[in-house]
C-alpha cells in the first residue's frame, strides 16, 4: 500500500486544477485530443495577438481557455493532453529559446541578476513566515506560498510538499493562490512596465525575479518585446534552480534528529527528483548555438515556434483552470498570495533601482 507522501505526490495539481502526475505519461492516443483543442486556440489567439499585438497571443489563449472552462467543463478525455500541453509544451518552447542564446549570455545574465534574484527570495520567505503568522494561516500553508512566490510556483510547492508532507487541502489552495497572481501578472506587467518607460533588460529582470511561474514570466515577457524575453527566461532559470538548495535545506531541518548514510542517500534522491531535468536540455541548445551548430537564418522560425508553443501551453493552463478552487481558497490565503506578490513585485524594481539596472 503506497504512504501518503507517494499517493499525495501523484495527486499533486498543475498551475490550473490538479492534473495527476501520472498524465504525464499518458500515451500519443490519449494527449492527441487536449493538444488538439489547445492547438486549436493557440492559432486562434496567434490571430488575435496580430490584430492586438499590445495584447499578445498568450494573453488572448490564456483569457479565451478561462472563460471556456468557466462557461462549461471540458471531458475528462481531454485532461492528459492540457497536462502534457502545459507542462511538456512549455518547456519545450524553452528549449528552443535556448538556439537563440551563447553561453555567454547565459552565464552573465544569471550572474548579474543574483542580486535581485536572491533579495526578492529572501523577502518573499521571510515575509511568508512574517505575515503568514499575522494571519494565522498554518505553517505548512505559508511555508508553501512563500515558496511558491519566492521560487517557481506550482513546481516549488510540489517539491516542498515531497519534503514537508502537507495537507492535501495547503497544498491545492497554495496551488489556486500562485495561480491567480500568475494570471495577473500576465495580465498587469507589460502594461506596468511600458508606463514606467523599462528596457527589455530591467523589464526581463523583473519579470524573472517577481512572477511566480516560468509560464506567467514567459508569457509576460514576451508580450513586452522578444529581448526581455529570452533575458527574463535566463533570469527565471536561475530562480528555479533554487529549488534545490531550499527543498534540501527544509529536508534536513525537518530530519535533523536524524542521522547517518540513509538520511543523506533520502536527500540526494530528493535533489535528483526536484533537479528541472527540461534545463539541462536548454543548456544543450545553448550549446549548440554557442558553437554554430544552429543556422542564423533559423533563429526568427525558431523564435516564432518558440512564441506558438508558449501559447498552446497558456490556453491549456487556462482551459484546465477551476475558479472554484481559487474561490475555496478563502481570503486568508489569498491575502498572503497579494501582499507577498506586491512585496516581491516592488523589491525587485527597488533592488534593480540601487543597483543601477534600471
């Protein structure tokens, strides 16, 4: 009989309403039909962005699958492959971002960003704790929407739940918390960023730094220009990476009258578990790029694939989206998720400020 870590594991959601991991591995038959419909509206929105090119494809395919999903739920049929779209298709589209980048770029951006990246981290988990006791919301509760803000949303939860064991109940409403600032950020930070006059670089930076989920800070950035764009990707997976370090560090706090070989074997498999294998894979286009295996005349094709893939994913993350889980939530919850979101929005800008990025 599987423990509650493993059965909890398997129910863990995605951004939108709680896809069961094993989806993932659910075969061409059963993911053709939701890539079908999620697909279908990504070049719907494509046609839209170009007609509201202010607005932008993601914005249109991410609104368009809401309001479906709230006007009538999908068939189960179609949930293997809204899962697989918006999870696979995403880091995909990431991948191919990685054929328009060097290494140099890469190394230098997520050096530079540091600074900011590990201030607005530090504020969202140390104002999680803070606030979060302000409003009585339970330890694990705060523990995951502190992650969830400060790292990489619906993936760092999932990864500190593996550690800490959470409610099932905590883990959906920091799921349906993360969430519902991801779609404002989408929605909010190009329209900020533009009245307050940023370079793609500062607006990239920020968009790494403040949004939770690397699917809003795509989404975002590529509705304010294909520069901030790739610099906000680069950004985002230097923030993701944290995952590691913090998951690895709750582990051990929680196991700490523990001791000897069994216990560090328990946390070098949670490290391979959390490890984003989909960045190794963007390295390896970088790569590629870096030594001139990637023609220059591919790189628009490329970066337009790029921007559909990014699209289907953000209509599937919206055609799967329960507003009755973000309802259920409560305001408790939700208003730990607004004040940590304007905390760590406003920190990075502050940071980027003193430190002259901007």
């Amino acid at each position: 009989m599987p423990n509650r870590s493993t059965t909890s594991n398997q129910n863990k959601s995605s951004l939108a309403d709680g896809v069961p991991e094993n989806s993932k591995r659910a075969g061409l038959p059963q993911i053709l039909p939701g890539l079908g419909v999620a697909t279908g509206l990504a070049v719907i929105a494509t046609v839209l962005g170009k007609l509201a090119p202010v607005v932008g494809a993601p914005v249109f395919a991410i609104l368009a699958g809401i309001m479906f999903a709230s006007i009538r739920s999908h068939s189960p049929k179609l949930q293997p492959g809204l899962s697989f779209s918006s999870k696979a298709v995403l880091q995909g589209s990431i991948v191919v971002l990685g054929t328009g980048l060097s290494f140099r770029q890469v190394l230098s951006t997520g050096a530079a960003s540091l600074p900011v990246l590990l201030g607005t981290l530090s504020i969202a988990l140390i104002g999680a704790w803070l606030v979060g006791r302000a409003l009585g919301i339970s330890k694990d509760l705060r523990t995951l929407i502190g992650v969830g803000t400060g790292i990489c949303g619906a993936s760092a939860i999932a990864a500190t739940d593996a550690v800490i064991e959470a409610q099932e109940t905590d883990v959906s409403y920091a799921i349906a918390t993360i969430f519902t600032f991801n779609i404002l950020a989408v929605l909010t930070f190009p329209s900020v960023g533009r009245l307050m006059s940023l370079t793609p670089h500062a607006f990239g930076l920020w968009a790494g730094t403040a949004i939770n989920d690397m699917s809003s800070v795509v989404a975002a950035a590529s509705i304010f220009s294909t520069g901030a764009g790739s610099y906000a990707v680069i950004v985002k997976l230097t923030r993701t990476l944290m995952i590691i370090p913090i998951t690895l560090a709750i582990a051990i706090w929680r196991s700490k009258k523990l001791s000897g070989p069994s216990t560090r074997t328990n946390h070098f498999k949670h490290v391979r578990r959390v490890f984003p294998v989909f960045i190794a894979w963007f390295l390896a286009a970088v790569f590629l790029n870096t030594f001139g295996l990637v023609p220059n005349a591919w790189h628009s094709r490329l970066s337009s694939l790029a921007e559909f893939m990014i699209t289907i994913a953000l209509g599937s993350i919206g055609l799967s989206t329960r507003l009755d889980k973000i309802r259920r939530a409560g305001p408790k919850p939700l208003a730990l998720g607004a004040i940590l979101w304007l905390l760590v929005a406003g920190s990075s800008l502050l940071l980027q400020l003193l430190s002259g990025t901007i």
